[in-house]
C-alpha cells in the first residue's frame, strides 16, 4: 500500500495533477461560502438546525443550501438536462444517432447539454428561491421586487454555470471526471462534523456501531462493485481455438444512477412546496404531497419511489453505454464466437439478456443500500439516527475511488511500459 502510494507521487505527471485537483476542490469550496448577494444568512445555521425538513433537503443537494450560496443549485440544472438529452435520444432519433456517433458527435451533444443548462437553471433559481422562502418562513429575497429577484436568479445561474465550466476544467487536468470528485469531495467534507456531534453528544457506542456499520457496507458495496460474470469467447483467426473472456461487471453505470435519481427526486419536492401556498385547492394538494414526500421523515412511497428511480436509472443508462451490437460485431469482425450462441443478433441478444440480469440483480440491491437510512428511520421511530455516510454517499464514494485506482493503476502502468520499452 506504501509502496503504492510512494510510485503515484513519484510520478511527476500524476503528482501534477493530483495538487491541480486539489486546487480546483479548494476554488469550488471557497465558491460555497459566498452567498448570494442581498441575503442575511446570519441565522440559516439555526434554521438548519432546527427544521429537519430544511437540513435534510440541504444535505440531499449535496450540502449547498447551507450558506445560500452561490452554487445553491450545484450541478443539479446540468445534470437534469444531461438526463432530458439522453431522454431526448430515445424519442429524437436524430439526436440518437448522435449519441451513438464518434467524439466530433459527442462535442455538439455536450455543446447542447450546455445550452440547455443555462434555461432551466435560470428558471430552476427562481424555483429554489420560493423553496427556501417557504421552508424559512422568512423572505430571503423579496420575489415582488422584479429587480431584486432578477439580479438574484442571475447571480445563482451564474453560479452554476461557473461550477459546470470548474468541472469541465477538473476533468481536463485530471484523469476522472470533475462531477464526481467535486461531490466526492463535498460527500467526506460533511464526515467529521457527523462524527463530532456523536462525540459532542457522548453517543460512544453508537458512533462505534454506526463506524463498524459503514465498514461492513462499504465491503459489500465494494465486492458488488468489483465483482463480474466472465462470457467466455474463442477466437479462430490464428487457424487454432485461442479461448477468452468477455467480462460484464455487474455495476456498469458506477454512481450515476444515484447522481440522477437524487437530481430527480427533488423535484417533486420544489412542486409541491410552491403548490402548497397557491389557492385552496391546490395548497390542499400540495400540502398532502408534501407530506408524503417529507424528506425529514419519507413516507413509504418516497422511498419505493427513490428505489425504483435508482434501478431505472441504471438500466437507461447501460442501456446507452453498453452497445450489446456493437461488441457482437467486434467479436465477430475478430473472428470470435460464444460457445453455442449463434453469431451476430443471438450474441447480441444473449449479451443483453446477461447484462440485464446482472444489472438488475447488481443495482436493486445497491439501491436497497441507497433507501437504507430512511428504512432504518421507519424502524426506529423513537430515536434520530444520524449516519455518518449515506448509503447513497457510500455508493458514489466506492464508485469514485476504484474508478481512481483503476485510471491511476493505467496510467502507471503505461508510464513503466514506455520508460523500459
């Protein structure tokens, strides 16, 4: 481990790029305490103390919402138009053939993804204002003054626009992509203050079960993660069989099923708190849903709902990545067979049939880890427990740090190979 450790930061390129990392987190978290201008937030600490409600939809948004600052929304505007894209894809066949074309393609669906960002940021800001003027009790920002509403929308969007162009720069300089380290990062900021307040508040034994806990999870989450079905294939080309293995983990979509359902889910949340003060009928509606979906305290149906959002999510999203055509024409093109699978659309079928097996099987129980928390809560109604990770936040750090390793073990690897050959 040591020894690993000491071969990263002897690599001069790797070591670079690790401090420019670094550098750019330090930006993004100097970028949370500004607050958006105009607001007192001198008492939001309080408030996020004492409404549950507020604190726990804080935490969902990854923590933004704490200091009203700038990048109150986060990335949540870009990713719900990476998802209405990807959406768009399935029912636009045009933008469908896109996405499956090479990376000149794949430049003008990220031109796109970008540009549609900046509308629904816009009206997602003013959206967030109401939330956080509801949940308050307390006019942030006077939504009658046109002026002051408007300059505010425009500081959060440009907010958010910011933080997309820091990410994209993280993942330029660094070998992962910014989105995940910057919420990585955010997701280990909030451990220690978790852990003081199980000291603070002399929950010894608690504190010891819930690290022991964690543990446990983060093992499973890492043996689901890791873990693949091997389709063997044989290869003819060389005039004799030469056997092989075509791997299908059983996690492929990493933590982005989770990213978007959690994007996803807030939405109803912001509806149903603005439909709540409208007239009475629709308050009486809105008041009803917000209930069910109180994220201090979900109802059942918020967390079925969260379940099946994170395996559907999953099965879309393999759905575009894993290309079961494209990987049977690469095996045939070289000359390859699956022993007692026909070539061609059975393999591709038989592909598909496996990848969704494992699919289902791989992220119904990771999405069983994700609804832990607030299953856990229902069972115990007489005492608040506070997690030191979400399982949500165990799956996407898990996710995070293999992919690291992986791409780190690459690049050392071709780093030896071209500095002895």
């Amino acid at each position: 481990m040591i020894k690993s450790i000491k071969s990263v930061f002897n690599n001069k390129n790797i070591r670079k790029k690790i401090i420019a990392t670094l550098l750019l987190v330090l930006v993004y978290k100097f970028l949370s305490l500004i607050p958006v201008y105009g607001v007192d937030t001198s008492w939001l600490a309080d408030a996020l103390d004492t409404n549950k409600w507020l604190s726990f939809f804080s935490a969902l948004m990854w923590g933004w919402l704490s200091n009203f600052s700038i990048i109150l929304m986060g990335l949540s505007p870009y990713i719900n138009a990476l998802i209405i894209i990807q959406l768009l894809g399935v029912i636009v066949p045009k933008i469908g053939d896109l996405q499956k074309e090479g990376e000149q393609w794949q430049k003008k669906i990220t031109k796109m993804t970008r540009w549609l960002t900046l509308p629904l940021a816009f009206v997602q800001s003013y959206g967030m204002i109401l939330l956080m003027n509801s949940l308050t009790g307390t006019t942030l920002i006077d939504t009658s003054d046109t002026k002051t509403i408007l300059m505010a929308m425009t500081i959060i969007t440009a907010g958010t626009i910011f933080l997309m162009w820091l990410w994209e720069v993280m993942t330029e300089v660094w070998i992962w992509n910014g989105i995940s380290i910057i919420i990585t990062a955010w997701v280990l900021a909030a451990v220690p203050s978790t852990v003081l307040n199980h000291i603070t508040s002399s929950n010894y034994w608690l504190l010891a079960a819930l690290i022991v806990a964690t543990l446990i999870i983060i093992y499973i989450i890492i043996k689901f993660t890791e873990w693949n079905r091997r389709i063997p294939v044989i290869y003819t080309r060389t005039g004799r069989e030469e056997k092989s293995y075509f791997p299908i983990r059983i996690n492929q979509a990493g933590m982005i099923p989770i990213i978007f359902a959690v994007s996803l889910i807030t939405f109803p949340s912001i509806l149903w708190q603005i439909m709540s003060k409208s007239s009475w009928s629709v308050s009486e509606i809105g008041k009803f849903m917000t209930n069910m979906f109180d994220m201090s305290n979900p109802s059942w149906l918020f967390i079925v709902l969260y379940f099946l959002l994170v395996v559907w999510f999953s099965f879309f999203y393999v759905s575009i990545t894993f290309n079961t055509d494209n990987v049977s024409e690469s095996i045939q093109k070289r000359w390859g067979y699956i022993p007692w699978i026909r070539p061609w659309l059975e393999t591709s079928a038989y592909l598909s049939k496996v990848s969704n097996h494992l699919n289902l099987f791989g992220w119904s129980f990771l999405a069983l880890i994700a609804v832990l928390p607030y299953i856990m809560g229902k069972m115990m109604w007489w005492q608040t427990v506070d997690f030191i990770i979400s399982g949500a936040g165990l799956i996407i750090i898990v996710s995070v740090v293999l992919d690291i390793y992986r791409k780190i073990d690459s690049e050392l690897k071709m780093y030896d190979y071209s500095r002895y050959n």
